[in-house]
C-alpha cells in the first residue's frame, strides 16, 4: 500500500468505519511510515480539539472536510 491509499484511508480508519482487512493493512503502513504516522496524528490531535471546543461527540463535517483537505493539499507538496 502506499502512501496515498492510507491517507485516503486515514478518515474512515479514525472513525473506525474501516474494514478488518484494510484496518490492518493500514496499521501496517503506519509502522513503516513516519509520515504518514505524523498526519495521522494531527487528524486526532485536531479532531480530539474540536470535539473539546464543541462539546459534541462528532465534529462537524464542514471541519472534518476541511481538515482532511489541507492534510491532502500538504501532502501533495
Ligand atoms: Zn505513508
């Protein structure tokens, strides 16, 4: 798997909205790649701060968009 397809992966994976399969594939790539570990990170860490700020178990979708947006716009750099 390469980087791209985890970070496609990557929101499902933290909603755990994932398959067995792909979970494990994922954890996988994650024990190899630094960076992709790193964005995967800064989702939660942001994620976690947001549920914070707005007191809700789920973080609005319009952040979610947004943020899965920038870390695939850094990422492309
Ligand atoms: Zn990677």
């Amino acid at each position: 798997m390469n980087c791209k397809k985890v970070i496609k992966l990557i929101s499902d994976y933290i909603d755990k909205e994932i398959e067995e399969t792909q979970r494990e594939i994922v954890e996988e790539h994650l024990k190899i790649c630094r960076r992709c570990l790193s964005i995967l990170n800064t989702i939660e860490k942001t994620i976690f701060l947001s549920k914070t700020l707005y007191k809700r178990k789920k973080v609005p979708k319009r952040i979610e968009k947004t943020l899965y947006y920038q870390i695939r716009i850094r990422y492309k750099k």
